[in-house]
C-alpha cells in the first residue's frame, strides 16, 4: 500500500515518520510513537475513547487519517500535565471520582478541556450536550460533569 511522509508536533514535540495511507492518527500515536492513553474503543466514531486535540479542536483520532495532519498540532492525554503537576481536569476527575474502569477517562479528559476552551460549560446540560460523542459504560457522567463544571469555574 502506498505510504507516506508526515511531520507533525505531538505534545509539543516535532516527529517525522512515514505511514501507510490509510493509517489513522489513533494507530500513529499508539503503535508509532507508543502512545497509548487514547484508547481504541470502537474504532468507528462513535464512542470518543480515541479523542485528541488536533490545532486545539476535538477529533475522534481513529477517524482521522494521519497523513492529512501535515503541520499539525496534536494534543494526547498524555501531553495535558505539566511535568508532575496534573492538569486542573485530571484532578478534578480524581477528586470527583468521575471514574469506574477509566477505560473512557483519556477521551473523556481530553474532551473536557476542549468543551471548557469552547466555553460550553454554562451548566450540567450544556456540559452533557457538548461531551455527548464521549460514552461511558460504567455511567459516570453525574461525576464527569460535575469534574469538567468544577474546573471551569
Ligand atoms: Fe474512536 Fe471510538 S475509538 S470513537
């Protein structure tokens, strides 16, 4: 299959690789570059355990493909912490008990800090609409909510 070379930045680090066309993004982060706190649910755009910020905005990375991301910005769970200081969400969620499995917990992060720079945190039912493509088996959203609420202030 034919393949070809992409450079993009991954928290915050340049990386050059070659992939197969039809590589997604999601499989470029955890197989390449070993990545693997996005999380391969469905791996069909319906359940946002697969979610990065690419240029800032939310993506399902299992439906993007990672040759297209010339010159972009990803952003993974595993780049939201500043050294050994939890980002304010990540806290949140440990402090809300927002999880069960923490199969979902990446996306679900990774998604709340897109909902809360978007700005659609003005109550429960905003927050819930805004993180609707994120599923949680063990049904925590109650706590999610309240996680992503608390951190937007
Ligand atoms: Fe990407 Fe489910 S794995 S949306």
């Amino acid at each position: 299959a034919p393949s070809s070379p992409v450079s993009l930045t991954v928290n915050g680090r340049p990386r050059t690789v070659t992939v197969d066309n039809r590589t997604s993004l999601l499989d470029l982060l955890r197989e390449h570059f070993g990545l693997t706190g996005s999380k391969k649910g469905c791996n069909a755009g319906a359940c946002g355990a697969c979610t990065v910020l690419v240029d800032g905005r939310r993506v399902n990375s299992c439906l993007t493909l990672a040759v297209r991301l010339e010159g972009a910005e990803v952003t993974t769970i595993e780049g939201l912490a500043d050294g050994d200081q939890l980002h304010p969400l990540q806290q949140a969620f440990i402090d809300e008990d927002a999880f069960q499995c923490g199969y979902c917990t990446p996306g679900q992060i990774v998604s709340g800090v897109g909902c809360i720079r978007e700005g659609h945190t003005g109550s429960p039912e905003e927050i819930r609409e805004w993180m609707s493509g994120n599923i949680c088996r063990c049904g925590c959203y109650v706590k999610i909510v309240r996680a992503v609420q608390q951190t937007a202030g």
